[in-house]
C-alpha cells in the first residue's frame, strides 16, 4: 500500500472527491489521455496508485476494464507483446 506522502503528489484535480480512488467520469480516469482502444495512456503513469500498478494485461482487472469499453479481453498473443 502506499503512503500517504505518495497519495499526495497525485494532483488533487484527479482524485475522487470521496478520496477512494482516482477521479473517473463515465467509467474512464480522468489521468486517462487519448482514445481507449486506439492509443491511451496515463497522464501521471509514474505517480499512479497501487491499484492501477497491480493491475496486468490479461488479468480478470484489465478483462473488467475492457469489456467496460465495449473491447475483447486480450489473446495470450497479444498479452505476451504487452509492455510491462
């Protein structure tokens, strides 16, 4: 888990206002930029919380996320060439 100094460097803009997580409208981060399915990436990748860290192409998280945007869970291909 990390501490809270580091849950403070994640601008307050981007984090919920209940502060249970990051910030999303319509099931998207809000630190999410470009297009889910095209080319996406997080704006704050090396400040990002633990659960956006643990979270691994092909595992049931990143399958949720996927089908959440109307996309198929990764093919063991395309999650062996998955960058880690």
């Amino acid at each position: 888990m990390e501490s809270d100094e580091q849950l403070d460097r994640i601008p307050e803009t981007l984090v919920a206002a209940d502060l249970s997580g990051m910030r999303c409208e319509n099931d998207r981060c809000l630190a999410l930029a470009g297009v889910v399915g095209e080319g996406a990436s997080c704006t704050i990748y090396e400040l990002r919380p633990m659960v956006c860290r643990e979270c691994q192409p092909g595992d049931p998280e990143c399958d949720l996320a996927r089908r959440t945007h109307g996309m198929d869970p990764l093919t063991p291909a395309e999650i062996a060439g998955a960058p880690g």
